[in-house]
C-alpha cells in the first residue's frame, strides 16, 4: 500500500479550502493530527478561514488564493454579491475591501487574516434568481450577476426611497454612485423575477425597472 505523503497532499489541494475532516485523514498516523494541524498552521502552511475551515499558504501551493471562493466556502449556501459585485462589474467607482455575500442563511460576519466576509440572510425563494458560475485563475464561483447585485443591494438597505422615482434616481447616483445609463444596460427580466418574490421591497423594485425605461 503507497504512503501518502501529507506534504505532496496539501499542494495537490491548491487553492481549495480544506476541512478539518480532510486534513485529519492526511494525518491520521499521527498521535494528535490536531497538533499536527496547529503546528502547521503556525508556520504559515496552513490559512485558517474560520474554525475547522483552512487554505494551504499560496507559497506552498503555488496559486494565488481566490477570496471569491473562499467566500462561497465560509458560509453556505452563499454567492457573492453587493458592493463586491458591483464593484467587479465596474458599476460603482469606491474600492471595496470587504468579501459581500447573500445567504439563504442568517446574516453574519467572519474575520481572517486574508479579509472581513460579510454575508446577508435572504429568502430561500429569492436567493437562486440571477447567480451565474465565474472562473478566474483556474477556479470557479458563484457570484450574482449585475442585476441581482443591484436587487440585492435595494434588499439590504433599509432607507431606499419607495414613492419618488426622483429621489430613488437621486439615492442611485448620489448615494450608491450607479449611473443612470449603467442601469439601463441591466436585464429586467431578472430584476422582474426578483420582484415577483419580494415582500418588502416589490414597489422600489417596480420603480427601479420604471428608471431603466426612461
């Protein structure tokens, strides 16, 4: 029977966040593989992204860490989205320095060395429309695509003006810095079916799909 070498494991692993459960099969003939797994974390092979969750050290590795997977592995079910998003697509301008998610879960927020995960709590009926499966560096995520960041960002916010088409035109361009002309270039059909599902925020999603027809 052939060895596994524990070390030739983590590499192979890349940049995929690995579980306690995996990691202590690459040391079970270890007395303690927790000890095993403190002490390599120690030495910087091993990232903990929180409690029982770790990445191997790109040093190690040789691939760049991917925070957008990372932020799918954290908290699940999730995708990628809010300011994060917004910013990938090029339609808000501030740099961001948080990972934003949207969960079906409740909302919460992760530290690590690497970055701050924030992760919003949606309804499960709402949480499927409009994700879509990016890939970048040889890794995969889901992240929501520009019309159900938007939606998601109306979802969050709790002062999003709901009667005055001109206030909400104001409060996109002023307060969320997304051009007029950006919103226009969206898909309404996601953000229709976003609304179908809405409770709270329906008129203000009305009212959105209302400026992009202007």
């Amino acid at each position: 029977m052939t060895q596994v070498n524990p070390y030739e494991e983590l590499k192979r692993m890349g940049n995929v966040p690995i579980d306690m459960g995996v990691l202590k099969s690459f040391y079970g003939d270890y007395q303690s593989p927790n000890m095993r797994v403190a002490l390599l974390e120690k030495k910087g092979i091993l990232i903990r992204l929180k409690r029982g969750l770790f990445v191997v050290s790109p040093e190690i590795s040789g691939k760049q860490l991917s925070l957008e997977l990372i932020a799918n592995h954290i908290y699940g079910p999730s995708y990628v989205s809010l300011h994060y998003a917004l910013r990938y697509y090029g339609l808000i301008p501030e740099h961001v320095f948080s990972l934003t998610s949207v969960t079906t879960r409740h909302t919460r927020t992760f530290y690590n060395q690497l970055a701050r995960f924030y992760y919003y709590g949606v309804s499960k009926d709402y949480f499927p429309i409009g994700i879509t499966m990016k890939e970048e560096e040889g890794v995969t995520f889901l992240m929501a695509t520009p019309e159900k960041a938007v939606c998601d960002m109306l979802m969050v916010e709790r002062f999003v003006p709901d009667q005055s088409l001109t206030r909400l035109e104001i409060f996109f361009e002023e307060d969320m810095r997304i051009e007029l002309d950006d919103l226009r270039q969206l898909n309404p059909d996601i953000i229709k079916a976003c609304m179908e599902v809405s409770k709270k925020k329906k008129k203000i999603l009305a009212n959105l799909l209302k400026l992009m027809g202007r």
